[in-house]
C-alpha cells in the first residue's frame, strides 16, 4: 500500500484479508467433512469452491471485497449441501442475489423480490 494510507485504512484491510484467509481455512477444511461424510459431489464441489475462493487473494483484490467475496461462496455452498434453499423459502433472496460480490441485506423475510405477493 501507499505510504499516504492511513493507519486505520491500513489495519481494517489487513484484519478483512485475515478473516477471508480463515474463511478460506474453513473451506479447505470442510473439503474433508465432506469427504468423510457426504459423498463424492459435495467433496468435489468444495475443493472447486476453495480454489476459487484463491482468486482474490492471488490477484490481490482489497480485503474488504477479498472478505465479502469469501464468506458469500462459503455460505451459499454450504447452503446448497444443507439444503437450505429448499427448506427456506426466503433463504435464496438472501445469498442466491448476494454473491455477486457482497454481503447484500434484504429488507425482510420477501426482501425485494418484485413478483412476491
């Protein structure tokens, strides 16, 4: 970084690069919780999913981004295997329009889905 970033800009992106780095560590170990337990595809799903979640980190995005890029692909792939988008109806509105690069609130249990009634 340049020598004019602030200390306080500085720390907050080397604390987001360190906890997308624990993201990242709970990824690879969740490759072996599913190998152990759940099958051929979900364990393959992972290891994909770990090494993509290596993108921003080797081509050194910010660690805001780096942190919200991770913790999005990590939630919505144990959310697949968990079943959550089928047995929570809204659950898909809050991480299915999310991981396009972002933690994204809704505003409620329908958020902002137009077609909702």
């Amino acid at each position: 970084m340049a020598e004019s970033t602030p200390t306080a800009a500085r720390s907050w992106h080397h604390g987001t690069r360190r906890a997308a780095d624990v993201v990242r560590l709970l990824a690879a170990l969740s490759i072996s919780v599913c190998a152990a337990g759940m099958g051929l595809p979900d364990t393959l799903g992972f290891a994909i999913v770990f090494l993509g979640l290596l993108v921003p980190r080797i081509t050194r995005l910010p660690g805001p981004f780096d942190f919200g890029f991770c913790l999005n692909i990590f939630v919505a792939t144990w959310s697949g295997i968990a079943g959550l988008y089928r047995a929570i109806s809204w659950w898909d509105l809050h991480y299915g329009r999310s991981n396009g690069g972002g933690t994204v609130p809704c505003a409620g249990p329908h958020g902002s889905d137009p077609g909702h009634r």
